[in-house]
C-alpha cells in the first residue's frame, strides 16, 4: 500500500447536513469528529437528498441501519480544535458552493490545521488553493446576485405593491445574502424566486419558501422602465471590456435583465462617454451611504475596478466618526487583507511606532486606505503587493471621500503620493508638500508625508535619515493637533 492510499480500518461516519448551506451544523459536527480523532477519510458528508454511505450513518438522523455508527461521544477532557481566523472566513464563504465535496474538503482542511495552524498560508497546497477557488466562485455568486436581481412589481389584491424578482445562483447563497436585500429595500414588500429556494420580506420579518420555476415571477412592468433608465445613467463605460463583460454577466442573466437589450447602443457609445462620465461623477446616481458600516459594505461589494476579484475582501477603515485625526494609507497588504483591518502588517507596527513616540493615539484617530482592496500578483506561492494605478486610486476616492464625510476630521495625514491622491484627486509630490497644511474644502487640513514602507525599504543611514523626517512631520500634525483641538 503507498502512502497515498487512504485505507480506513476504523468505524467509518455519515453526517447528514440539514441544509446545503448549514455552516454551523458543520462546525459544530467537525469539532466534535477531531475530538474524537475522527481522520477524514472516515467521514461522509451528505447534503440533503443526497446518497447515504454505504457503510454508515450519524445517528441524528433516527435509527441505524446495520453496521451504522453514532458519532463518537466526546471525549472526556476534549482538545480545542484549532481553527484559524483565515481558515472560518473562506471555509465560511467555501461552504455554499455547489460542489458536493466541499464538506470532504473542508474537513480534511481543519484536520490538516490541527498539526498545522498556518497552512491557510501556504497558497501553494493544492487543498488551500481549491477552497479559495470555491470560495471566490461563491462570493462572485453573490456579486452578481446584488447586481442581477431586478424587482418587477405586482399589485396584490389588498392594493399594496410587491416586488418580485428572479434570480438564478450558482451556488447556495439565497440565505447568506438576503441581509443585503433587506438593508436595502428594508420598506419594501418582496420576494426573491430561484430555483434553489425562495425568500420573502414584508417590511418586518423574512420567510423562507421552497424552490420556484422561472414562471412564476412576473415578467415585463412598469418597474422596466425605471431599470432601463437607471442602467443607462450608471453604466460604467470605463470598465467596458466586452470579454470581461461577458464573463462578469454570462448569457444566462441576460434574459433576466430589461436593460440587456440596451447594451449594444452603449457599448457603441461608450468610449466617447467615458471621460465625460467620469468628470460628470456618474457615483451622483450611487446613493451615498450613511454610516461608516455602509461604507465598508458598500466598498466590499464595489466592482468598479478590477482590484476587488483579486483580494480577499475589502479592508473597511477602523475608528469612530468624529475622530479629530483620520490617517489614510494606499491600500491593505497580503496581511491586512486577511485580518481585514488597516495597518496590522509591518508597515502598520512601524507607523504604530512613530504614531506612538509622536504621542499620537492610533485609537483616537480613523485610520483608513486610498483603496480598500489588495492588489497584488502571485510570484510562487507568494502574494507581491502591486501598487493601485491613478484610475484605481481615483475610482476608490468615492468611498474615501464618503468616509471623511462622515468622519468630519480636523486633519488628515496622507501617508504617501497614492494617499495624497486619493485626497485630492491629482498626483501630489511628498516631498514638496511634507511639513505643512494644505486646506481641504471643507476647512479641514492635509498634511502629507512618506508611506512607512518607504522606511522599510530602506538600510543603514538613509533608514534613520527618513525616520527622522517622518517622526519630525508627526510630530507636527501632533502639535497641530492639540492647537485645533485644545
Ligand atoms: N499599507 C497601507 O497603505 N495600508 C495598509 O493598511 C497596510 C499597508
């Protein structure tokens, strides 16, 4: 027998999931299976509808049939399971994939983690890198259900209108993305139909309902028009790439969507729309969000630039509306982008550093990114950060600009040109403007300096040159600081 082969000798398990997309249920099992030393290649995981295993079953599921087997009971004194951060948010996402062996791999995965707790970052395990895969194929699912589902109204016979849409998933989502719906029609009276499942809101409480066929739902309606008119103003022509069109919006949405016959007259117009729509700020048609949380929800479901399909997820800015001090970086690293917080990286324990010998609080301030996504290339196994272009970084400045807004802080500090042109929407020359104000339009005042990685990336003497500015310009928005705020 080679090492390969994967020959069980013991009791062999089934677990039967009461729904496709019951993330908890399979926690909750798997953590009882590794405490019972369970190895993978022992258990069966079966959705619901699916085949029975040939040599056992969990007993939850009502009597046993000869030769089944309960789960084991738990240990006495059972080990903690190990399960990092990192692993919970793709197993999460990888869950509701419609692959039938995503449970298999899932555990083998947190078995895998028990003896290795950083294996999630060798992206190089092929294991790793098909539960990313899974999980990117289900969070672009999810995308294109925000951006697909179009309501067509119905009249109900009390009078009061209902919006009813259709939508065909690839993947379990329905479930996992209703809050998006419900955040945004939260007064609406409407249904979404798919085939997997449907979900139903009434201004109050949800209620889920069994699968749907595509004739159920409404077709052509008044609601048609109000689409055409809003895709129109909001198409986007600077992302127009007919291949990535199609592969962003496959043919099978199409025919959902009243304003797919308006796409040939806008790609015909599209270029020489382009310049204008960007200066004409086409976001105007995008409603401005009104916390801090719809900034960050809404910046991780932006698909404006092509940042966002490759990180993990956007990295929301940390820190209260109303700090007097909100610190803008270019975009999260290979680690923020796992942590999905700013500046917990190496450059963030630097400036961690300097903030702290400046006597500033990074707590009390908002700290943030010119762009909210990770934008890197694989080199092996590794992720190489790449820096935003100016259209990534004037594309993002929405969100940026939304959150100042909301944040009202006395001073920003831009750490570094990307930072700085977020701000201002121009290329900006630190070294020309570090050490001084510069007003903002609504009186508040930029400053601007060196990114902390610059330092990284310097050795010897030049490194503790560049430090000494850099503390030097902290110290200035510091003493700054306590003037405007007392
Ligand atoms: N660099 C940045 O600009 N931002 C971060 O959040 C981390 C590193």
């Amino acid at each position: 027998m080679t090492a390969m082969q994967h020959v069980s000798l013991g009791a062999h398990y089934a677990v039967h999931l009461p729904a496709p997309d019951d993330f908890a249920f399979w926690c909750e099992r798997a953590r009882g299976l590794v405490q019972g030393d369970v190895p993978p290649d022992r258990v069966s995981w079966i959705e619901p509808g699916g085949t029975g295993d040939l040599f056992a079953s969990e007993g939850h599921q009502g009597s046993l049939a000869r030769g089944e087997k309960r789960l084991p009971p738990p240990p006495a004194d059972p080990r903690p399971v190990r399960a990092s951060q990192r692993f919970l948010t793709v197993a999460r996402s990888a869950a509701l994939h419609s692959e039938r062996t995503r449970f298999g791999l899932l555990y083998r995965l947190l078995w895998r983690l028990q003896s290795n707790p950083r294996l999630m970052e060798d992206t190089a395990d092929p294991e790793v890198r098909r539960c990313e895969e899974l999980a990117k194929a289900v969070r672009r699912d999810a995308h294109k259900m925000h951006a697909f589902v179009r309501f067509r109204e119905v009249i109900e016979e009390d009078g009061t209108p209902h919006f009813v849409a259709w939508f065909e998933p690839d993947h379990h989502i329905l479930r996992a993305e209703a809050g998006f719906f419900i955040r945004r029609f939260a007064n609406m009276r409407w249904s979404i139909l798919t085939p997997r499942g449907s979900i139903h809101w009434d201004g109050e409480t949800m209620r889920e309902g069994p699968p749907a066929r595509r004739e159920d739902a409404p077709q052509g309606d008044p609601v048609e028009a109000l689409w055409r008119s809003y895709y129109a103003s909001i198409f986007n022509p600077a992302r127009l790439k007919v291949g990535a069109m199609l592969s962003e919006m496959p043919k099978k949405y199409w025919k959902n969507l009243p304003e797919a016959e308006l796409i040939p007259q806008l790609i015909a117009g599209a270029q020489a729309r382009e310049t204008a729509m960007v200066t004409a700020g086409a976001r105007a048609e995008r409603a401005r969000p009104a916390s801090l949380a719809e900034v960050a929800q809404g910046a991780g479901a932006c698909r404006d630039c092509g940042i966002a399909d490759c990180g993990t997820r956007a990295v929301a800015g940390e820190g209260l509306p109303g700090a007097p001090l909100m610190i803008i970086g270019e975009q999260p690293g290979d680690e923020e982008d796992q942590a999905g917080r700013p500046f917990v990286g190496p450059a963030g324990q630097l400036l961690d550093d300097h903030l702290a010998r400046a006597g500033i609080e990074r707590e009390a301030a908002y700290v943030t990114n010119a762009v909210k996504h990770f934008k890197f290339t694989w080199k092996g196994k590794h992720r190489l950060h790449q820096s935003p272009g100016a259209k990534e970084i004037d594309t993002c400045r929405w969100w940026l600009e939304a959150e100042r807004s909301l944040v009202r802080p006395r001073i920003v500090l831009a750490l570094g040109a990307s930072a700085a042109r977020g701000l201002l929407g121009r290329t900006v020359s630190v070294t020309r403007e570090r050490g001084r104000a510069i007003r903002l339009d609504d009186g508040a005042e930029l400053w601007v300096t060196v990114h902390p990685s610059y330092l990284l990336r310097l050795d010897g003497a030049a490194r503790a040159e560049q430090a000494a500015l850099f503390s030097a310009d902290l110290a200035a928005v510091q003493a700054r600081l306590a003037a405007l705020t007392g």
